[in-house]
C-alpha cells in the first residue's frame, strides 16, 4: 500500500470509526470499570481494531507503550509514572505529527478531496458544484496564513483543541470502556494520532509535572527535520499541470485503470507527459501492466514463469516451524510479577474472599525438555504458545478482564488474580476461569502448528501422551490455593480418557487435610521398618523424625510411574534402584508406599515465584560457555516438605491444619533457596578466582546459571581451576558444572539453539555418570558428595569430543576405575568421542 | 514553525498552475511586498499593521462558473464551504455578507473569527481570464479600508491585465 493510501486509508478508518462508534454508543451498557486491565492488553484491542493494518514497522508496539498502565487502585507515585509514560509517548507523537503526519495528511485530505471529485461527486452532494472552489482555496491560504503569522502559538492551541475537540466524542463512545479504560485508550490511541502533550497534560492526573520533567529532557520540544515535507516539496517540484489539464489527464488514465494515487506518483515522477493519454493500455493487459511498471519506475510484476518463476523458500516445518512462531517469549509488562508477588502476601491478611486466584503451569515441563525435545527453546516455545493464547482467551471474557488484579508468569506458569466486586459470587467466576481454561487447552491442542508437533511426536502412554493435558490449572483463594489445585489436577496428566479439568481448591481442601493425615501415617507406617533405616534409605532428620534418605528422594524423583506400562514395572524399578544404591531390594508393598509418600508430598510443593526471568542469551558467547546447574535443588526442596509434614501440630480445623502444613513446608522451601543462592555466591567468586581480570560476571535464571568468559577461551587449567575452587565448598556436588565450547571442532559457530542442546546433553551425560558411579558396590553417596564431576565438551557438527574433569578429591584406583567405566559407557550417540579424565588438583 | 505549518495548509489546497514573471513583479506603492510562493504575495504597510492584502493567482473552470441567475445559492454553498474548510484552521463563523458578479469580477465581502474570538474582516475580488483568476483579498482586525482606497489599489494592480501564463 502506498503511503498516501495508506495514510488516506487511516483518515476514512478514522471518520467511519467516529461514525459507527456515535451510532454505538446508544447500544452500550452501563460503562464497565476495566480497573486491572493492563495497557498492553488495551493496546492489543486497539491495534485489533484500529491499527491491524498498519505496517509493524510504523506501527508503536504495545510495549514501547507498557509505561501507559491504569488501574483504580493506583498510587500517587504510579499515577505520575504513568503520566509520565504517556507524555513520553505524547511528545514523541507530537513530533511524528509535525514531521510526517500532518503532511501526510494534508495530502490526503488533498487526495480526497480531488478523488471525491473525480469519483464520487452527484447531484446534490457538497462536491457537486465546484463553484468558488479554487477561490475559496486560495482565501483561506490568506486567511490561514495571517493567522498562524499573527500568533502561532495561539493558533496551533486553538487547532489543537478543535483537533481534540473533534477526538473527543470518538473517545468518550470508545467502546463503552470505563473512565479509566478510556485514559488508557486516549493514551494508546489519540497521543499515537493527534494528542499533543499540552491537552494531555489536562486530562491526565499530574501531567504538568511530567510535563516539566520532559521539558528539561528536551522531549517535547524536539522537532525534527519534515519528512513528510519532503513528499510535499517533491511535489513542487513536479512539472506544472493546471488543474484542469490534471484532472482531465486523470479521468484519461483512469479510463485505463489507473488510480489517483497512481496518477499522481506517476506525476510526481515527472513521467506525466512522457506519454501521451492515446497511447496509454489498459491495465488489464500485459502490455498495460508493463506500461505501468515503466511509469511508476516499478518493478514490472507481470509474472513471466519462464524466467521469473519464484522459487518458494523453503518454510521451515514441524517443530522448527512451531519455535519460529511462538518463539518469541510472551511478556507481561515489566514489574507484574513483582507487583503480583506484593499482592499474594497482602492477600494472605484478607478474610473477605474477595480474591481469587487461578494458577496454570505445564506440568511436564522437565519430561518434555529432558526426553523429548531435549532443548529449552522448543519447551519455551510450547509455554509461549499456550500463554499467548491463554492471554487472548482472557479478553474474551470482559468480565474477568473487569476483575483483574495482578498477573505472574515465569517460564512454566501463567497466574492471574481476581478482585471480586462486592455482590459477585466467587463460583461463577470460578467458572469462568474454567471454560477459560478449558478453551486455552483446547485452542492449544487444536493450534495447525501442534497438529503437526504431535504427529511427530513418538506415541506414548505416559503423562506426556496428550499435549491437551499437559498444562494444568488451579484456582483458590490464595496464590499457594490455586497451585495446590493445579498440582492436584497432575494425576490426570496423560490421560486423554480423563482430561484434566480446572481444579478448585476449596472443592479439595477436606480431602487435602485427610491427604496431610495419611501423608503422615504413612511416614509412622515406613518409620517402623528398621531395615529402611539401616540401609539409609530412611534416615533421622535434623528435628528428629524419620523420613527418607535424600538419595532415596532422589530415586523416587527420576523413577515416575507414567513412565511405565503397569505399577509392577514401575516397583520392580524402584527396587532395583535401591537394591543398587542401599543394597536393599524392596518388595513391591513397601516400594509403592514409599512412592505414594514421595508423591503426596511432591503435590503438596509450594510454588515457586520468580520476580523476573532473566533470559540468557547463549548466542552472545564468543570465548565458549560455563554452565552451572544446582544439583539436587528438587530433592532438598522435597525433604525440606517432608520434614516440615513431620512438625504439623494441629488438630482442629482444616484450615488452621492447612495453614500450618503449607507455612511450614514454605519455610523449609525457602531455606533451600537460601542455600541455592549461597551457591550462587560460591560460583562467582570461584569464576573470578579464575580469571580476576574478566569482568564479566555469571547469569543466573532460577538454578541454572551461564558464564560466558569475555577475554579470553578457557584452557584446560583454567577449567581445572574452576572445579578445584567449587571443590572446596561444603557440598561440592551441587555444582554440576558444563563447560561447552561455543564453536565446533571444525571451526563453525555452533548456533545459540544448538548450543542450548549442547549445554543438556553435557548435563545429561554428568547426571548419566554421577547415576552410575553412586551405589553400595560402588562409590557411596557420602563419598560421591564429596566430588564435582564437570563435563568439558567441544561439539562436532555430529557429536564431539567430551572431556571429564574431577575435583575434590583424592580419588582410589577403583574409584577411576568406576567413574572411567562409567563416563565411556554413557558416550553413545552418534559422533560421540570419549576424550579425558583431567583431575584438578587437590 | 510558520513554515513548517505553512507549506502542508499551503499545499493542502494547491496548486498546480504556473505564473509568469509579471504577476511577481506586481507592486502597490508604499506597501511592503512578501513573495510568499510563486503565485501568492503579500502586502503590509508599518502605518497600518492592521490591515494586509494578499494576492494569489490560480486557474478555474470556465464551463463551471458563476452565473447571475444562481449567484445567491452558489455564493451560499461558497460560504458553507469554507465554514467546513475552516474547522481545523482557527477560524470559524465565516459568512460572506455581500457578493456581486459584475464584469467577470466575484466580490464578496465579510467576516469570520480568528482563534474564536477576533473577528477579521475581509473583502475579496476575485477577477477572472480565460482560465486563471487573480485573487486580490483585504484582510484586516480592524476595519476595511475605504471603497475610494480599494479602488485605487485595485487600479495599481491592475489585476484584469496581469499576463498569467
């Protein structure tokens, strides 16, 4: 579309718009208070409406626009932030509208003008009779002239204001949204269109003062060179037609097909007498069509299949076409989650049941990334794709959207809260949330691109079998609540005869309660077999009570009954496990008690809030990757629970014996990550041990963590220096530590997706050794603690070579000879090479 | 500012035709001439700040032009065009009070508001050729000069002889 069209196209959507919005507006309900919504949903039904059209390139993206955030409860402070937000928006558009908009418009105006007369003009309509016209024209050239010589501030407010003036009714029926919706559109909107900062700063709370600040910032008064003006001298320059030689020129190309936008490119081209009106072809011709191309200096686009057949370029397919789309991480505006986060805890203190929250999370999350995808970026890619629509699916329930009040997503959740109006009844918005839930998932399943993921997809009959349960959700009146509830809803992964469905916690906490009270006779149950507790697969806890041993944790952590055909497989597995790690091989009775008491507990887990992703971008190592991932975080994470279930004490009712339970087991939780960021700490100063003089520092997201050395590749000392340093620390194998070079042995740089997978495969293989080197005939878990067995790995195209690095330690010859045999037997895939054992010095 | 304003609301409405040198080189004596574009002037005088005219050229429609009979109707529609015209300019109750189409010479005189609330005055001769017209309009804050002034400005600039092209 050609920028006069485009811009004549905007000015029509513009007058239709202020047409069919008064017409509207008799229809509106009473206005709805909108109090939560977020500017970027705003601004996504703005650009739903009004800018779906527009060119991305031209078109402000909402989030350029996410200071612009409105809500009933906001703060003075948040209020002048976002006054702030829209000035900055408004004195940008307010040079937009000197330098291109306002010339644009000028001649589209002119455009339309002359094509309403070309085209549409009848008897009796304005255009009809011409008479005075060009008079009329040129007196208000004086006219205008004079005024704006006279005072041009005057003037331009006065314009301004018959401009807003003009706006204003177009705002106030904008779709029947409540006051503080409607600032929020005015902002997107009007600041995006006409709205200068000075009438901005009338209707938004505090303006003047934001006003100030960006004055001094030289933001509204910045004025840049006159794009549009260009156009416009171009046009001068243009040979001279009359008017009427124009317009009769014109209905002669017309005749031919041509558009007045055409006619006037081409006139402006200086091409408009190169020739002559008899000579002109229709366009419907080729010979017309060439015609064309040679006059509007165009590439001629009559397809010549001989010579110009378009090879198509091959779209990327499956998986890979399902990454491009959704691969690109959907963001919530900057601070939700943190405001989310301060909302949980002032929550916790209502007793109103005015708050609902809903929690949906991919519950296979680790599956997927670890046996079928086997990168993060496709899992990220999956989540993207189930928020994006969950997000979409939202609006369509206005009256969700009214309640709004806080929104969290991390890398495997999306939460929303809900603030109840007084008179509403919670269940029906528990229902609400539950066709939205249900709609998501069936959108996600349904999605062409998933279609064809899932064909791909190797057939199964574990949780993984059914994208269309992989996401689960919750709801209650807390944020803990409705992640109980989610996590509950985990027995119907997989299962497609049984979908899962959006679990209410209140409909599970009796049943939570008893869950707790059998959790724990479980545990009495287990406590009284001695030879559990001999073969340290129970073990005595710090507060005295007997619950499983961390490697007995972490046994029933790997080994999930949705990975087996039938439970006798799944305890025979069990068994074997702790027959090689405890000595012990259990009978089936005890090894399902013990896993039914892991399982309990593990949907009990408090849910984890993040503040902030930090997203690693792995394509910015030049000098290769160190990778850090904290071992055992889940296990500690899940003998922290099972300890705390040990300490309930009451009795009474179900909600004090909840509270109490999730409190405690939130508390031990949190001293996990205590200890996890401590860890952290261990590894920066480990890092800069190293090399004192890079300055770059180490990455963390959650329990992973990315150093990418920025003077110089690491060599083999400075790796076995890295691995000597973590070695001293108190539990050196936490540190599961990758090191992965950021080109392929044959010279190419590996891409960042790649490196992604190259980064898990090193871990896999570290976990595929420390799995097979810990046992009671072979290195004891006491011993194995003592040790980091890092992963040095240069890449091939197909494989590479991996290198073992040990530290912490003086290792026996059996020892080497385990962890040898070990690390060669785990080196299987294709173009996979054994390399090293380097031993770092202790 | 002027100019950035200036050239699109100058160019919103026109123009197209070409002009001779002779219609630059129009004079009035003891008014200061502005050569605003190739087909507008403007004309001040320090004693008079009030008071300016301006003086345009452009072509017209000769198979579409003013006529006796439709004169009071045409004159209207005139008038509620530039009411329209005027809606995003600063200006508004633009009404022509009088009008007369005498010797090929469209004479309107009248007033509208600038920026809400000073009326200006104008008084606008539009003398018309074969194909082109000359535009010659008082505008003035005050009040309009003399019939007697008007005439003799007219008679200096002589608009039914200026060479158009």
């Amino acid at each position: 579309m050609k920028a006069n069209q485009r811009w004549l196209t905007y000015f029509l959507i513009f007058q239709l718009l202020t047409i069919s919005l008064a017409q509207a507006a008799a229809y509106c309900p009473a206005p709805k208070i909108h109090s939560g919504e977020t500017f970027t949903r705003l601004c996504k039904n703005v650009d739903d409406i009004i800018c779906k059209d527009v060119p991305d390139k031209i078109r402000r993206s909402c989030d350029e626009r996410e200071h612009t955030i409105v809500h009933s409860g906001m703060s003075a402070n948040e209020v002048y932030n976002f006054a702030k937000g829209c000035m900055k928006s408004a004195a940008t558009s307010f040079v937009e509208f000197f330098t291109v908009f306002l010339p644009d418009l000028c001649k589209a105006i002119w455009n339309l003008t002359k094509g309403t007369f070309e085209t549409l003009s009848k008897p009796g309509d304005f255009f009809s009779s011409l008479k005075g016209y060009y008079e009329s024209a040129r007196a208000m050239t004086a006219d205008v002239y004079e005024a704006v010589n006279r005072n041009p501030g005057q003037f331009f407010a006065d314009l301004w204001n018959k401009m807003t003036d003009a706006v204003g009714p177009l705002v106030a029926s904008y779709d029947c949204l409540s006051p503080q919706a409607k600032v929020d559109k005015i902002c997107g909107l009007v600041a995006e269109w006409v709205m200068p900062p000075a009438i901005l700063a009338k209707i938004i709370v505090r303006g003047s003062k934001a006003a100030k600040e960006l004055y001094e910032l030289k933001l509204i008064t910045k004025l840049g060179e006159a794009k549009g003006a260009k156009a416009i001298a171009d046009f001068e320059k243009a040979p001279k037609v009359s008017l009427r030689e124009y317009n009769s020129l014109f209905k002669q190309f017309k005749a031919k097909g041509y558009t007045l936008e055409d006619f006037r490119e081409i006139h402006l081209k200086g091409s408009l007498k190169s020739i002559k009106a008899e000579d002109l072809k229709p366009l419907t011709t080729a010979e017309g069509k060439k015609q064309y191309a040679r006059l509007l200096g165009k590439k001629e686009e009559v397809p010549s299949p001989a010579v110009k057949a378009k090879v198509p370029e091959k779209a990327p397919t499956g998986l890979e076409a399902f990454k491009t789309k959704y691969g690109k991480e959907f963001k919530l505006p900057e601070g939700s989650n943190r405001e989310y986060m301060a909302k949980i805890e002032t929550d916790l203190l209502r007793k109103d049941g005015k708050v609902l929250y809903f929690d949906v999370e991919n519950s296979v999350q680790k599956k997927l990334n670890d046996e079928i995808f086997k990168e993060k970026t496709a899992v990220d890619a999956l989540n993207n794709s189930f928020f994006v629509k969950f997000n979409e699916n939202l609006r369509d329930f206005p009256e969700l959207m009214e309640r709004l009040g806080g929104e969290y997503k991390d890398y495997k959740s999306y939460r929303i809260r809900l603030e109840l109006k007084p008179g509403d009844d919670p269940a029906r918005f528990e229902k609400m949330l539950a066709e939205l839930y249900k709609k998501t998932n069936k959108d996600f399943y349904a999605d062409p691109l998933m279609n064809q993921i899932r064909k791909d997809l190797p057939p199964r009959t574990d949780s993984l079998a059914d994208p269309a349960t992989w996401f689960l959700g919750g709801s209650g009146e807390n944020a803990l609540e409705a992640n109980m509830a989610a996590r509950s809803a985990r027995k119907n992964a997989g299962s497609t005869v049984n979908p899962p469905k959006l679990n209410k916690f209140k409909e599970h906490s009796g049943a939570l309660s008893k869950e707790i009270d059998s959790i724990e006779q479980t545990r009495k149950t287990l406590s009284t077999q001695k030879n559990l507790i001999e073969k340290r697969i129970l073990e005595t806890a710090d507060n005295g009570n007997i619950i499983p041993s961390k490697s007995m944790i972490g046994i029933l952590r790997k080994i999930k009954p949705g990975d087996f055909q039938t439970e006798k497989e799944f305890l025979t597995k069990i068994s074997s496990k702790t027959q090689e790690m405890f000595g012990e091989k259990l009978d089936n009775e005890t090894a399902r008690t013990l896993a039914g008491y892991f399982q309990k507990v593990d949907s009990l887990s408090p849910p984890l809030f993040s503040p902030e992703r930090v997203a690693i971008d792995l394509k910015e190592a030049r000098k290769g990757i160190v990778s850090i991932d904290f071992a055992g975080i889940g296990v500690d994470n899940i003998h922290e629970q099972m300890k705390a279930l040990t300490e309930v004490t009451s009795t009474g009712s179900v909600e004090k014996k909840l509270h109490e339970s999730f409190t405690k087991m939130q508390s031990g939780v949190n001293q996990v990550t205590r200890e996890m960021e401590e860890a952290k700490d261990v590894f920066r100063k480990a890092i800069s041990s190293v090399d004192n003089a890079d300055k770059k520092a180490p990455q963390f997201s959650g329990d992973d963590g990315i150093f990418m050395p920025g003077t110089r590749s690491w060599g083999d000392a400075d790796k076995a220096k890295l691995v000597q340093s973590l070695a001293t620390s108190a539990d050196p194998s936490k540190f599961r530590v990758t090191f992965v070079s950021s080109t392929y042995a044959e010279g190419k740089v590996i891409p960042a997706a790649e490196r992604s997978k190259r980064i898990v495969r090193a871990e896999t293989l570290e976990k595929d050794i420390r799995s097979k080197i810990i046992g009671i005939e072979k290195i004891s878990d006491a011993e194995a603690k003592k040790f980091i067995t890092a992963i040095d790995y240069v890449p091939a195209e197909k494989g590479g070579v991996f290198n073992l690095i040990l530290g912490g330690k003086e290792f026996t010859p059996e020892e080497i000879k385990t962890i040898e045999s070990a690390f060669k037997s785990s080196i299987k895939g294709e173009g996979e090479k054994f390399g090293k054992i380097i031993y770092s010095a202790h | 500012m002027n100019i950035m304003f200036g050239i699109p609301f100058l160019l919103m409405f026109f123009s197209l035709s070409a002009f001779s040198a002779e219609f630059s080189s129009l004079q009035i004596q003891g008014w200061k001439k502005e050569e605003l574009s190739h087909d507008h002037l403007r004309f001040s005088k320090a004693s008079t700040p009030d008071l300016v005219i301006h003086i345009q050229v452009d072509s017209y429609d000769p198979q579409n032009h003013w006529k006796a009979e439709t004169l009071k109707d045409d004159v209207k529609k005139m008038e509620k065009m530039r009411n329209s015209m005027s809606f995003f300019m600063g200006m508004k109750d633009y009404t022509i009070n009088t009008f007369s189409f005498e010797h090929n010479v469209l004479d309107l005189e009248g007033s509208y508001l600038r920026m809400g609330n000073k009326k200006v005055q104008f008084k606008e001769l539009n003398f018309y050729q074969r194909e082109q017209f000359v535009q010659v309009k008082f505008l003035s804050d005050a009040a309009l000069p003399s019939k007697d002034e008007i005439k003799k400005i007219i008679s200096e600039v002589k608009p039914e002889k200026v060479e158009l092209d």
